[in-house]
C-alpha cells in the first residue's frame, strides 16, 4: 500500500504515537530545499490510505534529513528530534515541548559528527536517549551508539558496534 506517492519521500525512521492517540510520522522529502523535514499527522483512528495526512513543519531544517523523534519520558510532552546533515558536518537537534505541534530550530550537537550517514535515536527505560550513528565526517566506519542522559545534550558514553 503506497501511503506517500511524492516523488523523493523518504519514511526513514520509525512512527511516534502522540498523547492523544494521533500518529507522528517523521519523513523528509529530498526534493524539498531549504525544509526537508516534516512531520506528517493522522489522527486516531483515521486508515492511513485514504485519510488526509496533516503536515507539521520543522524550522530551519536546511539540509537536514531523517528526523529520529523521541519522547523524553513516557507520559510528558517533551519530545526531541535528531537530524543527519547532508553536509557532512553533525547531527543536529531539536526540542518540541508541546508534543510535537511546534519546534525548536535545530542546533548542532557538540562532538557528534556524521558523514552524511543514517542516524537512529531511541528513548530507553532508564530515561536515556541512545543514538546510533558514524562518529566521522569523511567515513563510515565505525559504528557506534551513544547514550545521552540529558536529552541529547551531551553523550558522555560511546560503544563501537561494528
């Protein structure tokens, strides 16, 4: 079942499901420049094949793709989003405090480089934030996640993966 049939969209990672039940899609479309970050919406209970997707737009997500959205606890509002730069510089990040419906413009994270390479963030039990990515700008080798215990502010613990 084809849900988004635009040329350039790219669904990377996975769904969130807000407190009200409705669904957060994270999807970037790479013919979109300067914004290509979004987050498309459907509300509880809508069938994602024929119902009307609502669009929440990212600010200033210039070249940033892939958004990785994660809630920072299990029944708060606070969400944060992680972007790969196709510049090859960051991965950056940005903060909604109202469960997604408005955005932070994303800034990038200190020390956490990525060639340009697919990102995947997820919120654990403990109530850290694990990111899995390539710590480099020119490579893509190695692979490591990094725990965050402030939201991804800062990540303190690196593991090599492969």
């Amino acid at each position: 079942m084809e849900i988004f049939g635009k040329p350039g969209s790219f669904p990377k990672n996975r769904l969130l499901k807000a407190l009200s039940g409705d669904w957060l899609f994270p999807i970037y479309y790479t013919t979109e420049s300067p914004n290509y970050s979004h987050i498309k919406t459907l509300a509880k209970g809508d069938n994602p094949a024929v119902s009307s997707w609502g669009n929440i737009d990212f600010q200033d997500t210039n070249d940033l793709v892939q958004p990785s959205v994660v809630r920072r606890s299990p029944d708060g509002e606070a969400l944060v989003v992680f972007f790969r730069d196709r510049n090859k510089k960051n991965v950056y990040r940005a903060t909604s405090d109202d469960d997604g419906q408005t955005w932070s413009s994303p800034t990038a994270i200190d020390g956490i480089e990525n060639p340009n390479s697919g990102i995947e963030a997820f919120a654990l039990a403990s109530g850290r934030v694990a990111l899995v990515y390539n710590p480099c700008t020119a490579c893509r080798d190695p692979l490591v996640v990094s725990l965050s215990e402030d939201g991804g502010e800062t990540w303190p613990y690196t593991r090599v993966l492969e």
